[in-house]
C-alpha cells in the first residue's frame, strides 16, 4: 500500500525577513516546491491590518 501523507513546510514572518529566499532555496531540492501567495489588504477581514 503506498503512503499518501506529505509534509508541508510553512513559511511565516514579516516582510524583508526571506521567507521567498528560502523558498526558493527549498524549491532546489528534488521533490520539494515552493507556492508563493501574496495576501492583500483587501482579503483581511475588517478591523485587522495586513
């Protein structure tokens, strides 16, 4: 029986701290890859600053 599970690595900090360096980094490795999302002030819910 194969093993369907998948580790995933979540990058989290404040802008300028190289979570895209490191991505990108990670990306090198075989069978890893890195997806960049961008979250915008207009997708934060009301009251909370992006």
């Amino acid at each position: 029986m194969m093993n369907n599970r998948h580790i995933c690595y979540l990058l989290i900090g404040s802008p300028g701290a190289g979570k895209g360096t490191q991505g990108k980094i990670l990306g090198t490795i075989p069978r890893f890859f890195s997806l960049h999302v961008r979250r915008s002030e207009t997708l934060a819910p009301a009251g909370l600053v992006a």
